[in-house]
C-alpha cells in the first residue's frame, strides 16, 4: 500500500472488498506514526505530502477509538473522540513552540525536530490519564488497554494538529502558525473535522455485524473532505513557497481521496447489509 | 508570581469543570424518553454548551474589563442563565407535551422543598422530568463550570498573553479534556447532589486536579518559548 | 443601533434553533435514535432514518464551522456578505449530507443479522429535507457570528467588535446550539412521537424501548410523517429558549455597558462598572427562573395528581 503525491493505488482483493487492512492494530499504529512522524519533522513539503501523513494520523487516531470504545465507555463513541483532540490542541501548541527553537536548514529543506517534543507530551499526558483511569482505586473503568488507547489517541492528535498547523501555515514556526492558522480562526475547524474523523467511524457503523475494514474506509474518507476544506483555505491564502498550485492540488487530491473512499464505503455497505430494496413493506420478528 | 497564577487559574479551571459536570442533572438517552430524571442529552455535550455561552460572555466581558473575578463571574452568569432557562423549557415539554409531573429517582423526598416524589413517579421508571433539586443543582453546576471555563480564558489572555482566539480555543481544549474524564468517573447519568453517585466526586476531582496541572505547566512552557511576553 | 443589531440577533437564533430540534427530527439523530437504533435488534423492522452522526452539539459545531471558515474566506477574498454567508451555509449542509449517507448506510449494514434491509427510497428521499432544515439553521448561526463580530464596525464603535473570529464565533454557537436542542426538542420526539401508541401521561417505561410506533396515520411511518408534529411544539419551544438565552446574555451586557457609562462614548474607566451591572442582572433573572420552575413543578403536582393506574 503506497501513496504518493498523486492517486491513491489500491491493491484488488479477489473478493472485490477494495482495501482491506493487512496490518492489524499495533502494526498500522506503528506504521501511521512513523510516516507521519517522518513527515511532520519537514514543513517545506507540498500540502500532498502532508496530507497523505494527515490521513495516516487519523487513521490510527480512529482504530484507536475503535478498539478502546467496543468495550462500553458508558458516556459514548464521541467522547473519547473529543479528548483526543483536546489533547491534540495542547500538544500541537507545545510542539511549535518548541519547534521555534530546533531548527535546522530554511526553506524547502527545513528540519524542525522540536515539534516531537510536544508529541511526547502529550503521549505522557495520555498515559496518566489512562492509568488513573482504569485504577481500580480512583476511577476505576475497568477497560482493557485504556492507557495504551489514550497514550494513543493523545499522541495521534497532536501529529494530526501539527499536520494541519504546517499544510495552513506553510511551516512549524510559532508566530507564523499563529498568524496564519490560530488568529484567524481556522482552528476550530481543524478540530472540529479531526475529531469528527477520528469517531465518526466507529460511531457510524456500530452493531453487532462491524468489520474493521469497512469501518476504517469512513476515516480515510473523511480525511479527503478535510483535505478539501483546507485546500480551500490555503489556496486563498496562498504565501508559502508553492503558491496557489499548493492549494487547487491539495483541493483536487482531497476530492479525489473523498470520491473515492464514499463510493466504495456505500458500494460495500450495500452489498454487505441484510438486503438493499428500492422501496417495501416491513415485518415484525417476533 | 505570574507562572504560579497562570498554574493557578487552569487548575482552578479544570477542578472546577469536574465538579461543575458532577452537579449537572444529566439524564442521557433514558431521558429523552421520560426514563429518567435529568435534560435529556449527554454530560459532556451538556457541560460544553453551558462553558461555551460562559466563554462568549466572558470574552466579551474581558474586552472591556481586566478584573479577574468580574470576568469569571460573567462567564458564570452566563452558564448559569443557559442552564435555567433550558432546564424550565424542557420541564414546560414534559409538563404539557407529554403530561408528566417531574419527579426524582433516586431520593423519596424533595431534600430542598420537601415535596414528596414516590407517589408521582410512574413504575418501572427512574423518575423523570427535572424536579426542583436537581434544578438548583443543575443552576449551581453550570455557575461552577462557567466560572472555571472563564479563570481558565482569563489566565492564558492575560498571563500567558495568548490572543482571544487562542487562548478561547486553549480553554476550550483543556476544559473538554476534564469534563469528559468527570463524565467517565460518574458513568454517563447523574441526578445532581442528591444522587448517591455524587459521592464518587474526589476521586474525580484528583485525577482533573492532576491533568490540569500537567496543562498548566505545558502551556507556560508554551507562553514562554514562544517568546509572548512575560509582564504581567 | 446596537440595540437594533441586537434585536436582530435574537430573532435570527430563535429560527436557528427551531430548525435545529426540526433537523434532528428530520434525520433522527442523538438520543431518540437510540430508539429507532434498538428497534431492530427487538424484531421491529422500520422505515426509519437512522443518521448516528454523534450528539448534536459537535455536530452542528461542524457544520457552523465549516460554514464559518468558507464565509471567512470568502470575506477576506472582499466577496459581500449576502453572497458569502449563503455559500458557507451550503459546503456545511453537503458536508451534513455526506455524513448522513455514512452514518445511515454504515448502522444498517451493521444490523444485518436482524434482517434490517436498506431502503434505498427513506435513504434519498430523506436527504433533501435534512439538507434544507439544517441549511436554515447554520445560515442563521453564521450569519449571528458576522454581525457578531462585526458589531462595532456596523454599528460605529469599533471597540465593540467581539475578539474572537469569526470560525471561532460559528463554533461556539454551534455547540450551544446542539447542546439545547438536544436537551429541549429531543423530548418532545423521544417521548411523544416515537411512542404515539402508549398512553399519554407517563413516563415510557423500560419494557416499551425499542417497540416504537412504526405505523403512521396512513401506511408506514418515516421521518417524514414525525417533523410535521414536532415542528407545533417542540421546534418553537426550542427556539424560544434559544432566543431567550441570547436576549437575556445580550440585553444584560448592554444594559450594564449603558448604565455603567461604558456607552455612548467608550471610557475604559466604566469597565468595571458595566461588568458589575451585567452579573447583578444575570443573577436576578436566574433566580426568577427558579421561582418560575418551582411554580411549575407545583402546578403540574396539583394538576396532575399521582400516578393512576399500575
């Protein structure tokens, strides 16, 4: 499974299921967090780029959501969600303020590796939070793996926040990410359709008949039409070194991405539900 | 002096969420159709929305005022009025849209106005309706939460020299991290201070204690090597 | 002028968040369709829409914001504002329809083993209403964000512009706006229209969840048949209690800014004064909606009587 600064390929399975997912958890968590750590670490790449480690964020963001949440959270999918990205926001702050500070090269070349060290943070936030969670003598939840899931989640959003921090402002500097992507509000909208991206799936196709792989095509899917909302705010702003190009292609990659995924998502679940009629009476099951 | 306050003001604002989640009477699901006691939505969204209207009034409030208890008590009001006037709307539904008399599940007597509760509640249900004490738990709640959210908004505008967006944003992330680990420790529903659940409260209250503190260190870290100033 | 702008405001949020509780009847969405979630697993097959979107408050704070942040742009580009607001409020409500797609589509297929087909007609014929509901909604909320923060430019006193932006405005009414018509409308499908078969009075007790009313006056129940009862109390109430929020919030902040002598001619001085007003005025209007709840709840108690019955 390859993605590059173009169409996303996708590999024919023969029994038509389009992508399914070879890595189970851990492995696609590692693999998401190594490509999108590799990625954040060089702000003077093309939004494509980006954007292809900003679905691989989330993607690990939402199985994470997935595999906490199928034991009963009691308050519900959306809330695990929405920690997951307030941490996200602490994190990424964290992160370009010390992105300021190690910094090495300009322009197309830069490595600003101090943008981890918030990524850290918040991975440790997560973990105590997690532990003091699920302890049986403060909280007391009672969910296998909840530390590892919110060490996880906590981790997940920053990148995902510093992702979209770089694609908006074109680099990882904190003025510059604060007049670019927080003064002027595109903020709430970054965490809003993160956290969206990371729930939404799991919440969307909940019941007893789940399938993983159907689920986590909702993910990528939503990353495409956040892909879109960005690229409309970058090509309007348009002031880092790709010029206007920089947003239309990532507009073009993210619909494309969308079109994609949402077909295949409702071809699947179609095919896949007990019946899909045009129009019918109902029965009762006793 | 100025990094303890801005420590003081994001922890204050996070206990103060927590204990502002346990005294709100969230019902959840069952609520919404007459099983429970309580408004008929879920703890976190509920909390959010009353803290969100607290914000916009605290903010604006900030604009033109840099006393720090006048702007947290702005934004205090403002939940507080949020809450009142939704809670007397949703009792107005389930008075005269689906006649039910709102009565508590959980204790037999009204601990505020003494009135009785056993006789009105319908069988096989946890009571329903928002009845007067959890009313004024939920008032009380919504004051607490709104307060908090607002020292929190007002330590990162003012110590850590965030700008009003930001720092709302800041708020907001931080705020909705310790409400939703409230809203864990209480298991979804909750009455108000009249349900034995609220005795669960310090256990919540520690761990916000301690995931506020390790924020608050965190964005001083960030108002610091952000270069943002540090005059008070 | 202010107070024009003001008044305004208020009648936009009362529209906004009747067609909010309207939408989510329309799509049925946040704790009544935990119900029509259920309904399946206890044998009742239904023509229901099932959009499992998440609660309404960080939904329609997606929606707002996307429309928020599209109209910004577009505002910052020196598009005009009848032109932008309108725009922004349509990307959100594509968006809103993408994600009822997913969310319809996904629960169904994941109900296979209670033989719970996809309609394909409630699927489509259900879009449009959803679309246009919530396209009322967020126009109004991004349009209350504008003049929000706009207010000292429109209305000559440039300090009174709000500091947040505006995406951030549209995101935080939003979740209020989700938040209320989740807590007030909600009731008013949940336990009325959703069990229009059981006797009125009641709460609805724990055997009856998951049998809702799936026959409507005429052939088979959908969403469709549910808004049109919604929309003559539940929607207006719901508004109402949105447009008092705003009323009382803004009338409080510019009755203190006046009486402080904050206003006409801004003196920083005043500040404080204006700030201590506006609490005192919140706290004797709480109050009073606490008399107000204990005049209804005994009402209701000696109106009503106990409980008749088994």
């Amino acid at each position: 499974m390859t993605v590059g600064g173009g169409p996303v390929e996708e590999e024919k399975k023969p029994e038509g299921e389009g992508f399914t997912f070879p890595p189970e958890a851990t492995q696609l968590g590692l693999i998401s967090a190594v490509i999108a750590v590799v990625i954040v670490i060089f702000p003077g790449l093309p939004a494509i780029i980006k954007a292809a480690g900003l679905i691989f964020a989330l993607l690990w963001g939402a199985d994470s959501v997935r595999k906490t949440s199928k034991y009963g959270l009691g308050t519900g999918v959306p809330s695990i969600g929405v920690l997951a990205m307030g941490y996200g926001i602490v994190g990424a702050l964290v992160g370009i303020a010390f992105g300021k500070y190690v910094s090495i090269g300009t322009g197309l070349l830069q490595v600003q590796p101090g943008v981890l060290v918030g990524v850290i943070a918040m991975a440790i936030v997560g973990l105590i939070s997690g532990v003091l969670s699920n302890s049986e003598k403060v909280i007391g939840m009672k969910i296998p793996g909840l530390e590892r899931g919110m060490m996880e989640l906590g981790m997940a959003g920053a990148l995902a926040m510093l992702l979209q921090f770089s694609i908006v402002a074109g680099s990882l500097n904190f003025d510059v990410v604060i007049d670019k992507a927080i003064s002027n509000g595109l903020i709430a909208v970054m965490f809003v359709l993160s956290m969206m991206a990371m729930f939404h799936p799991y919440n969307a196709c909940l019941g007893p008949d789940e399938r993983r792989p159907r689920t986590l095509m909702v993910s990528v899917e939503i990353s495409g039409l956040l892909c879109v909302i960005l690229g409309i705010a970058l090509a309007a702003t348009s002031t880092s070194a790709w010029g206007v190009a920089n947003g239309v292609s990532l507009i073009i990659f993210g619909a494309f991405v969308w079109g994609y995924f949402f077909v295949k998502f409702v071809k699947t679940a179609m095919r896949e539900a007990y019946s899909t009629v045009g129009t019918g009476l109902i029965k009762t099951i006793e | 002096m100025e990094p303890i306050l801005l420590i003081v003001c994001v922890l204050a604002g996070g206990v103060l969420a927590s204990l502002g989640v346990h005294l709100l009477p969230v019902g959840g699901a069952p609520a919404a159709m007459g099983t429970a006691t309580g408004v008929a939505t879920g703890t976190v969204m509920l909390m959010l929305g009353a803290a969100m209207c607290g914000l916009f009034t605290a903010s604006s409030v900030a604009a033109f005022s840099d006393n720090i208890l006048l702007v947290s008590l702005s934004g205090g009001v403002g939940s507080w009025l949020m809450m009142g006037v939704t809670m007397l709307m949703a009792n107005l539904l389930y008075v005269f849209g689906t006649g039910i008399v709102p009565v508590s599940g959980r204790v037999d007597v009204d601990p505020i106005t003494g009135e009785s509760q056993k006789e009105y509640r319908t069988p096989q249900c946890d009571g329903h309706g928002v009845p007067n004490v959890s009313y004024i738990s939920g008032m009380m709640g919504a004051l607490l939460g709104g307060f908090g959210g607002a020292i929190m908004y007002f330590g990162l505008l003012n110590y850590a020299n965030f700008e009003p967006t930001m720092a709302g944003v800041a708020a907001t992330g931080i705020f909705v991290s310790n409400a939703i680990i409230a809203a864990y420790n209480i298991g979804g529903t909750i009455e108000g201070f009249q349900d034995p659940k609220f005795k669960r409260l310090p256990k919540a209250l520690l761990t916000c204690g301690v995931i506020s503190l390790l924020c608050g260190v965190l964005v001083w870290v960030v108002a610091n090597l952000g270069g943002l100033g540090g005059t008070m | 002028m202010l107070f024009a702008w003001m008044l305004l405001i208020v009648v936009l949020a009362l529209i906004a968040c009747m067609f909010e509780d309207l939408e989510s009847d329309v799509g049925s969405q946040s704790n009544p369709n935990s119900q029509v979630q259920l309904a399946p697993q206890v044998g009742q097959v239904n023509r229901f829409f099932n959009k499992a979107i998440s609660g309404e408050a960080p939904a329609y704070a997606m929606y707002c914001t996307i429309a928020g942040v599209i109209a910004f742009v577009l505002l910052s580009k020196g598009a005009h504002p009848l032109l932008a607001i309108p725009i922004g409020a349509v990307v959100g409500e594509a968006v809103h329809v993408i994600f009822s797609v997913t969310a319809h589509v996904g629960r169904t297929a994941a109900q296979k083993r209670f033989e719970q087909p996809i309609y394909l007609d409630v699927l489509y014929g259900h879009l449009l209403p959803i679309a246009t509901h919530g396209f009322m909604a967020t126009l109004c909320i991004t349009a209350i964000a504008y003049i929000q923060s706009n207010l000292g430019t429109l209305s000559g006193m440039s300090q009174l512009n709000h500091p947040f932006a505006l995406p951030m405005l549209a995101f935080i009414w939003g979740i209020t706006v989700g938040a209320i018509g989740s807590s007030t409308g909600d009731i008013h499908y949940g336990t009325e229209r959703e069990f229009q078969d059981r006797p009125f009075g009641e709460g609805k007790r724990v055997v009856y969840h998951g049998k809702i009313t799936r026959y409507a006056e005429c052939g088979i129940r959908t969403q469709k048949d549910i808004v049109y009862f919604c929309a003559k109390y539940g929607g207006p109430i719901t508004g109402l209690t949105f447009g008092l929020i705003i009323l009382f919030e803004n009338w409080r902040t510019l009755v203190g800014m006046m009486l402080g002598g904050y206003l006409p001619n801004i003196e920083a001085a005043a500040g404080n004064m204006a700030a201590i007003i506006g609490i005192v005025a919140g706290l004797a209007i709480g109050i009073a909606l606490i008399v107000g709840n204990v005049v209804v709840v005994k009402w209701a108690r000696k109106r009503y009587g106990p409980f008749v019955g088994e």
